[in-house]
C-alpha cells in the first residue's frame, strides 16, 4: 500500500479537490448523524476541517439532501471553512450524490478525492497518501487488511471462507484522476446507478484501482457506538 515519502512531502500535487457525501438518512443512527456532537462540534464539520487543513486540498464540495443546503452552508461559515466552494443538492442513490459533486468541483482540478461526511477522524497522512497514489496511478483506495476470518454463506449455511490475506476493508476518500471519476460516475448514473462505492464505478469500465493506507481511526459514523468510540479517539488524540 502507499505511503507518502519524504520527498512527496516537499513536492507539489496538482490542483485538488474534495467531495464530501453528506446526503445520508442516518436511519441506523436515529437522526441527524451528521449533526451529532462529536467534541463539542457536529460530526460534519470535523470532516470539513480535516480537508480544510490539508493544503493541498483547495476546494471543498459537500453533496447534501435538498432540506440541509442552507444549513451546510452556515456550518462552513460557522467553522471558518474558506474551502468550501459548493453545497449542491445529492441524487437518490450515493453515485447519483457524488456525481453531482464532481459536476460542481472546479474545472482546474486534476485530482478529486470522495469522503463520507460521516467520517470525521480522517488524518492529513490518509488524505495525501490516496491523493498521491492516485496522481500516480489515476485510482486509490484507502484500506485495511481484514483482521477477522470472514465467511461466505447461502441460507444461513457457510459456503466458503475466502483467504483473508487477500481481503481489505474499504474506506474513504477514495481518490482519482478528475476525468476518470467523471466518466466513471456518468457510466454509472446511466447503467448502474446503485453502485455503492466510487472505485466500483472506475472498475466497472475498466479501471485499475491502487491501495493507499487507511487508518484505524478512520471509522464511519453509522450508529451511536460509533460516536462513542469517535469520542474516545478523539479524547486520545488531544492528550497527546
């Protein structure tokens, strides 16, 4: 898997962007995970910052349900997220939302990563290690080995057990050549819109997807669990 060297450090990215998927029901949470306190701000606005932080990130986009532009936009105004360049309307499924967001990213950009909105602990090292791995390689995927045995099974009967040395667990941003990410999402709009996952849509027309380095601390905000351990981490994180 990637990782930013030494050199890369001092070399320069070209001109990239950042789309946050934030059009979520957050059903399995209860409510408006994205709104949900994490550290005294709302778990959206952690996220927002962490890009905002990166500097080689110089435009933010957020993909939004239709009722939650406005608010999205006071949160930007409220955290001091000068990046932020467009808070646009999501689709009905996730490929239709970040496809929306690439639309809306600046013509300039070169690079494009896709975030959740829900995963708000998102470190610097995760972000330019799948930016640089896709400027070298036009696709990224941040992941982790799979620790557990996994098993595959049919009507509650175990059909086989994959060799987990093979098996990583996906997160995001998943990064991308601009043009590719364009292509690859209106492919799917038309032929596949309940693609859940952006390098899917890359592979489905014949794309090559490179692994970059996840983070454990990377989790996903999906039920109230996962906040409490956020708080944890993010408790951890400001001790040292």
């Amino acid at each position: 898997m990637g990782a930013v060297s030494e050199k890369m450090k001092t070399a320069r990215l070209p001109f990239a962007a950042a789309v946050i998927v934030a059009g979520g029901s957050g059903s399995r949470f209860g409510g408006d995970k994205l709104m949900a306190d994490l550290g005294g701000m709302p778990v959206l606005a952690r996220t927002l910052l962490a890009f905002q932080r990166t500097d080689t990130v110089t435009a933010i986009v957020v993909a939004a349900r239709a009722n939650a532009l406005e608010g999205v936009r006071a949160l930007g105004r409220q955290y001091g997220v000068s990046k932020l360049t467009a808070v646009v309307p999501g689709g009905d499924t996730r490929a239709r939302s970040c496809l929306a967001g690439v639309m809306a990213v600046p013509p300039e950009a070169e690079l494009i990563a896709i975030h959740d909105g829900a995963r708000p602990l998102v470190t610097e090292q995760v972000i330019l290690d799948g930016l640089w791995t896709a400027y070298r390689h036009l696709a990224a995927l941040p992941c982790l080995p799979v620790r557990d045995t996994v098993k595959q099974a049919a009507d509650g009967v175990v059909t086989a057990t994959p060799d987990r040395r093979s098996l990583f667990a996906a997160q995001t941003p998943q990064c991308f050549q601009a043009d590719l990410i364009r292509a690859a999402l209106t492919d799917a709009d038309r032929n596949a819109p309940d693609v859940t996952d952006d390098c899917l849509a890359v592979e489905r027309i014949g794309g090559k997807i490179y692994l970059s380095r996840g983070s454990e601390e990377n989790i996903k905000i999906t039920t109230p669990l996962d906040l409490r351990i956020a708080e944890m981490i993010l408790q951890e994180r400001e001790r040292i």
